[in-house]
C-alpha cells in the first residue's frame, strides 16, 4: 500500500522526528513567494532540515515544535512528471528522501533530484485552506 510523510516520536523538546507509515497525516502546504512552508496540521509544527547530518552527508529533517517557522524550514517544490514532484530544502539544496536512515526521513544530495526515492505525491484532501497528505510514490510494473 501507500506510505505517508508522517510525524514520530520526540527527539527533544523542540524536534520531533519524521517518519512514513501506512496512515496518512495531513499537512498544510503553503506558498511563501517561491518558497513553501510544510506544517503538520494537528501538531502545528514546521518541516526544518537540520543541521546535523548522517555520515552519509544527508541532513535529517524534523517537525519544529516551539511552532514558529526557522530558516532551514522552507522548501522548493518542484513538479517533475504527472502528480509527481520533488520537495528541495531551501538551505542545503537537497531532496526529500523516502528512504529512511535508522527509521527517520532525511535528505540527500541528487542533481535533479534523479531517483524514484525522491519523488512525491501531493494529495489535496477536503478543507478550507491549503492542506494536503504527502504519499510515497511507488513505482508499479
């Protein structure tokens, strides 16, 4: 089935980790001139790209909880083929991943985002304001 962007448990008292289950979680998507913000709407807490890395060089992402937006919490969306679109942090250049390092999402440096676990489906789900569920594309032969 269908994975979804989801929140986890708390790194600490400001970040949360993030993950993707089986449920889907609603998050608002919002334009920001030609940025986005991606808040999780129960939780009213903002998408970052931290500074820390994994030794791989990719930077783990987090939920923000003190709920105001920093600077490494804007994101490029990129529309790539169909519903399917890349999400670039603004800070580091890289792609949101799919692929889990130790359970959590993270990103990874990729020109053009060139690779099947860096692609996205935004689905608008019913609400006043811009609010979409993020699903994990999966490649169907």
């Amino acid at each position: 089935g269908s994975q979804y962007l989801t929140s986890s448990k708390l790194l600490d008292s400001s970040r949360r980790h993030v993950t993707y289950g089986g449920q889907p979680e609603t998050w608002i998507v919002k334009r920001l001139g030609q940025r986005f913000t991606i808040m999780h709407e129960h939780l009213e807490e903002y998408l970052f790209t931290a500074e820390d890395k994994f030794l791989n060089g990719d930077h783990k992402v987090y939920t923000w909880i003190p709920g105001k937006i920093l600077p490494n919490g804007f994101w490029d969306i990129r529309k790539k083929t169909g519903q399917i679109v890349s999400i670039v942090d603004t800070t580091y250049s890289q792609c949101l991943s799919t692929d889990r390092a130790f359970g959590w999402i993270s990103t990874r440096e990729k020109p053009n985002c060139a690779d099947t676990n860096l692609e996205w489906i935004l689905t608008e789900v019913m609400c006043s304001q811009e609010r979409f569920a993020v699903e994990e594309y999966i490649t169907i032969e």
